[in-house]
C-alpha cells in the first residue's frame, strides 16, 4: 500500500472577503506542482460563503463537477434552465461536457454556506451537459459509508453518476472501533478526507480536514478514534 499525507494546514489558502476557499490541489492563484491532483480527482475545495454572496456566472467544459453542502444552503442557476438550492444532505453533479454556465449564491441574510466542490476529470470528452441533484439518507451511513456518487456504468444502490468510473461515499461513524473500505477496483486509488474526528490510518493519524492517498491496495483499514465524517474519493490514477 502506498500512501501521500497531507495535512490540512497545507491545503492552499484564499481569503476574499465574501469567500474563504481551502484548496487541497493547485487551483487559481495556488500552484504546487506537487498538487496537482490525485489520479482523475482535479480541485477538492472547501469554501465558506458570506451571506448575501456568491459566485457569479461562469462556464465550465469536459469536467464532472460535484457540490456537497456541509453546512448552510446553496442556490445554484445554469444556462440548462436549472434554478434550485442544494442543502445540506443533498449532493449536486453537473457534466460539463460540452460547456455551460453557472452561478452559486448564498441566499441567506444571516448565516454562511460551507460547500466542498471536487472536479473530477471526465473519461468521455464533449458530453451533452447535464445536471442532478438528490436528497440522501444519511441514516444510511451510519457507521458504513454511502455511496452518492458512482461511475455510470456501475451505479450503485441510489448514487447519482458520472462520466468516470469514479466513486465518492460518505460515512459517520462511531469511536473506538475499525472499519474496513473496499475498493470498487483495485486498480483504483483513494482520497480519504476527514471532515470531522480524528481517525488512523497505517502509521498516520488524522485530524479535521487532514487528508490521504492511498493506492496499490484492494482496501484500507480505518481506525476511529473520534466519532468521525469521512469523505472517499475512488478515481482511477490516469
């Protein structure tokens, strides 16, 4: 098994008033060559959004785009008729494809919106754009994880999917035990994202938005030391 840490205070970092954005890969005005990415896994960012802000109307192309709210709710608008808002227990996923047009906005007067966004690279370029959205059962990963989003030839239980054999699950789990995570392809490599608690994994402990990868493995034992929320990203590494 090999694995590549990083930690949360190493994620780049912007701050432009309305928006406070963590960058775990280069994105913008963050560069590190040496983040360029995790396998098909492109931009992981975890941004706030002052109430009242957002982000205005801009296009994306050939890219898989998935929304997960931690907190707070998102609008979201696109040149596909799309007017909704994502909240939280609700995952959002937009095909680019061939291009489109967004914008996000927090509608709140009073509170923040807290909102991971990954862009995962797409296996089939110039795709009709599409979008969805859907409201899962977060009973449902209690103490396993959920998958919400899969690859669209192997869509799992309920996922909404994507053009990439790609897999993002969600899990809440309880202290003082052990949970194993299997990969859909051994081939495949992980990008664990510890949301909340604090877990190990092989020598490494994790805290609140530290981050591994992990590949050469068929699955990974987690140890949780802290009632935790976990994300996993399974991508393909080229």
């Amino acid at each position: 098994m090999q694995t590549i840490y990083h930690k949360a205070n190493t994620r780049g970092k912007a701050d432009h008033g309305w928006l406070k954005s963590h960058h775990s890969f280069s994105f913008a005005s963050f560069q590190d060559p040496q983040k360029m990415g995790f396998g098909q896994l492109r931009v992981l960012n975890d941004d706030i959004v002052k109430p009242k802000m957002g982000f205005g109307t801009h296009p994306h192309r050939n890219m898989e785009i998935i929304s997960i709210p931690l907190s707070g709710a998102l609008s979201h608008k696109d040149s596909m008729d799309n007017k909704r808002a994502i909240t939280v227990g609700e995952v959002q996923v937009m095909s680019a494809g061939t291009g489109l047009q967004h914008s996000e906005f927090n509608d709140s007067k009073t509170d923040e919106v807290n909102f991971l966004q990954l862009w995962i690279q797409p296996q089939e370029l110039e795709v009709t754009p599409r979008y969805e959205q859907k409201q899962f059962d977060e009973s449902k990963r209690e103490n396993q994880f959920q998958t919400v989003v899969a690859s669209k030839d192997n869509v799992i239980d309920d996922a909404l999917w994507i053009h990439q054999d790609a897999y993002i699950s969600l899990g809440n789990f309880d202290a003082s035990q052990t949970v194993n995570f299997k990969l859909n392809d051994a081939s495949h490599g992980i990008y664990v994202f510890l949301l909340e608690g604090e877990i190990t994994i092989g020598n490494e402990t994790l805290s609140q938005k530290d981050a591994v990868g992990i590949w050469e493995t068929e699955n990974v034992d987690i140890s949780i030391k802290e009632d935790s929320k976990i994300l996993v990203v399974e991508v393909p590494l080229n």
